[in-house]
C-alpha cells in the first residue's frame, strides 16, 4: 500500500548530482603542448592525437546509500508525522503525563515558574495545535466541512477564516516547519549510517516535498476544499493520478478512521507504520460500526469530499430530522473556544 510512495522517495533520494571533475591526466600527445614550443622539421609528418578522456561524473549518493536512504528516512517521517499529529496537533501534550511534567519541572527552575495554580492544579506547560482541534470540530463523519450559520458564528469556525485552506494543508511556512523539526532525529541517524551532512540533505529535502506533495493531495480535497495551488503550498496536482491507486484508498480511510474516532487512533497520515507499532491503529472494519449520521439538505457545507471508490459512507438524516446534536461533530461536541 506504501510502495506508490516509497518509489517516489527512492527517485527522491538518488539525487544523482556530479561530482567535481577530476583533473584530466596528461597523455603523452597533450604533455608536448605544455612545454616551450621547438619548431618541427618540415619532413616530419603530423601524428594524429587521441583527445584526453575526462572523468565521468560520479554519483552524489552510491547506489547503496540511495537505498539505505528510503527506508530509513520512511520511519523517521513516521515517527514524526505521527508525533506531531497525536502530541502537537491533538494536543495530548497539554496533559498532565510524565513528559509535561518534565517542563513544568524545567520551567520551574529556569524562569521560577510555579508547578501549582492557586487552586492547587498543576501548572500544564500547554502548546496551541495550529488550528487542527478546530478542524475536528468542523468537520462531519462523511468528511465533509460544515457551513451551516449556527456554527459560522462560533469562535472555532471564525479561527479558520484567516486560512484559505482552513487548516487542511501544509503551506509552504508548514513544510519548512517540518522540515526543520525533522532534523534532530534525521541528522544523528543518518550521521551513523556514515551520511555526511549535504548527502543527508540530499536525502531529507526531497523527501519532505513528496510528504507535503502527498498531503496536499489527499487532505483538503477530501474534506471538499480545492487543490492546493503551488503560491500556497505544494501542489496538489502533481500526485492527483495517485487517487485510483489502492495506496490513495488505504489512506482516505485511515483518515476517515482517525475523524469518526474523534481523533484517537490512526494519526499516521500519509506514512503509515507508527500506529501498528504503538497500538493505536484501528481498521476499516472496526471504525464503520462508529460513524454518525451527517444531516441532509440542511446541513451547509464547504464542499464535497473527493474520495476514491469503496470508502464507507455515513447514513445521511432525512430533510428535517436532524437535532442539534446531529449537526455537532463527532471529535468536540462543544465546539473549541480558542482562548
């Protein structure tokens, strides 16, 4: 289901780039020409010279390189994919675990901040997830978006105004963003496999504009939003014929899967791995049984969803039978007050 996506890190990660030019050695016809000029009897004939060879250019990373490189950049994009989903964006960091904990114990002696609010809580070490809790919000178990008046007046919907994307892709800021964040575990790791630091770039770089190239296509369009356009982000476009693939399907419902649980399970987006190793991976079968009724006519929204064939589909409610509990979403249902 991955190999749509491994092959376009393998062209990726060849980054066949030439090499310096090695020196051309001097042949016995091209050394004469170097040294002072003698003049040559005039009975001598002219012997015809074979041009000096120059070096092939050599390949930026080896062959063996190139393909250590793909597999091994895959789990580190998943792992950082996933903890950046689950941590970050769900803000799971924000509780009160061992490793929240170790800030607030940090924080207390670097800036003398209290470990205790005055009611006794403790003091979290919180972080804003860029939207995404909204996001949840906003969106319907059928993934499309809501746009109906009674939730355009929340604050929720209002945060996502500012973003013609509504928090669905990955601009270019996002990718350089991740780009970055990628490098404390890339560089060590490929530093050990014997990488220097242009042939980890050489890597790394390639491999997170595929990420952001995947992405862009499969999120905003599957919430029904339109294809990133290259001003904003990369492209939707160029990856757009991966949506008949059976790599495109498993993804839309591993996605599907991660919304209807309210954003619990399945966090690996495009490079899917970290959930089958954690525990938190939740098949189709099991998710379906879950999935809410979305309103029909009534319920307004921003778009429909582009998805492939076969995907489950949530039962629509009939023209005047939704509540108002059916128009809440599955993830918050009391819609996030950004504070």
């Amino acid at each position: 289901m991955t190999w749509g996506v491994l092959l376009a890190f393998a062209a990726a990660a060849a980054a066949f780039a030439p090499a310096q030019l090695q020196q051309p050695r001097l042949s016995s016809a091209t050394a004469p020409a170097l040294l002072p000029a003698r003049p040559l009897a005039a009975t001598r004939p002219l012997v015809a010279t074979r041009p000096a060879r120059h070096a092939q250019p050599a390949m930026f990373l080896g062959v063996r390189k190139a393909l250590i490189s793909v597999p091994v950049l895959y789990v580190l994009m998943s792992l950082n994919e996933y903890a950046t989903h689950r941590w970050y964006q769900h803000e799971e960091f924000n509780r009160n675990h061992a490793f929240n904990r170790f800030f607030q114990r940090l924080l207390s002696v670097l800036k003398n901040r209290p470990m205790r609010l005055p009611d006794g809580r403790a003091n979290l070490v919180k972080l804003k997830g860029g939207g995404h809790v909204e996001h949840h919000a906003e969106t319907y178990d059928d993934m499309s978006l809501k746009k109906d008046k009674r939730w355009r007046q929340t604050k929720a919907a209002a945060s996502l105004d500012s973003d013609i994307a509504r928090g669905t892709a990955f601009s270019w800021a996002v990718t350089g963003m991740m780009t970055v964040q990628m490098l404390p575990s890339a560089l060590p790791v490929f530093a050990l496999l014997g990488f220097g630091l242009l042939e980890t770039l050489a890597v790394l770089l390639p491999g997170m504009l595929v990420h952001a190239l995947v992405w862009n296509m499969l999120h905003p369009p599957m919430h029904g939003l339109p294809p990133v356009k290259l001003k904003y982000g990369a492209p939707s476009w160029p990856l757009e014929g991966l949506r008949d693939t059976a790599y495109f399907k498993y993804i839309y419902e591993n996605h599907q899967g991660h919304h209807v649980l309210g954003g619990q399970a399945n966090y690996n987006v495009c490079c899917p791995l970290t959930d089958h190793l954690l525990g938190t991976y939740v098949p189709t079968a099991t998710w379906v049984k879950r999935m809410r009724k979305v309103p029909g006519p009534e319920g307004e929204r921003w778009g429909i969803p582009v998805e492939p064939k076969g995907v489950p589909q949530a039962p629509i409610i009939a023209a005047g039978k939704a509540t108002e509990r059916d128009f809440t979403p599955t993830a918050l249902l009391n819609a996030p007050e950004p504070a």
